[in-house]
C-alpha cells in the first residue's frame, strides 16, 4: 500500500487521503489504519506502528492528521477570498468556490452551537484565528461577534495557562 500513496501523492501532490475514497477504498483503510496505530504509538500503548515506518511516511508528506490538514486548507481559501472580495463574508451560494462556502456555513453552525453550551467541533482558538482573520459570524447580526469574540479568547486564555501549568506539574 506504501507505492499506491507514493503514486497517489505523484498524481495529486499531497498524501492526504480522503477517508471514504472510491477509487481506493483499500487504501484509505489503510491510511486510517496508519493514523490509529500511530495515534496508539503516541499514547504509549499498544501499536504496530514502528519508527522506521513513521519516517518513511512522513518523508513522502504522510498527513497524520487529517482534520487539522483540512482546517488549514479551507483557512488558506478563505483568505484567498478575503484578498479577492475584501471580507471574509462567503456568500453560501458562492458559485467560484461551493466546498469553501459549504465549509463558511459549517463554521457558523458550530459557532451557534458553542454559543450555546452545545457540543460541536468549534475550538476558541478557532474562533480567535478566524476572527483574526475577519470573519463574521452572522451576517444578519454583527454585534453578536464582539460578545462571543470575548468568550472565546477568555476560554482560548484559561485553556493555554490550564495546560502551561500542566507541563510544570
């Protein structure tokens, strides 16, 4: 399976593998495999992931993790768009770039969960770098950004000094 991600990332130029991928399922299960075991490896535990295979997967540019490659990958985009349109307001019907404003909406949605103590996938530190960035929440009511913004940097603050304090320990 390592030669078919060689040649993978020869096509496409990144190794970043989609968990469900048509054209190889194989191989995708065998990436998700590579991540767990080395996820395993990283806690200590049980693992058949060696060192050597770690080295040779990352010397082709392996993606350990996928979900922060993305966030990054869409970030980039909405700067991109920020440059082109002079905000980060993605319309959600943005015909130039639809996986980005899929991905704009998304955001929103986890946003309105965080606010309101729901689970979701949102991070302060995600909320603080988008904001950097000049992101809008609503649209329909920009004064609800401040308030949050605020939250968010309170929480991204106490959970920096929560695991600062930890390494001392």
């Amino acid at each position: 399976r390592f030669d078919e991600l060689r040649q993978f990332k020869d096509r496409n130029g990144h190794c970043l593998i989609p968990h469900k991928f048509p054209a190889n399922p194989q191989l995708a299960r065998w990436c998700k495999r590579q991540r767990r075991q080395y996820k395993l490896m990283k806690l200590g535990q049980t693992s058949t992931m060696t060192a050597e295979r770690v080295k040779m997967l990352e010397r082709i540019g392996f993606i350990w993790d996928c979900q922060e490659a993305t966030w990054k990958e869409k970030v980039q985009e909405l700067r991109k768009y920020r440059q082109k349109h002079g905000n980060c307001e993605v319309p959600s019907n943005y015909a130039g770039n639809k996986q980005l404003a899929i991905w704009v909406k998304c955001q929103r949605r986890m946003y309105s969960l965080y606010l309101e103590g729901k689970p979701c996938s949102i991070t302060p530190e995600r909320i603080v770098e988008l904001e950097q960035e000049g992101f809008v929440w609503s649209i329909r009511n920009p004064g609800r950004k401040e308030s949050a913004s605020a939250a968010a940097m309170a929480t991204a603050a106490a959970a920096a000094a929560a695991s600062t304090s930890e390494e001392f320990i």
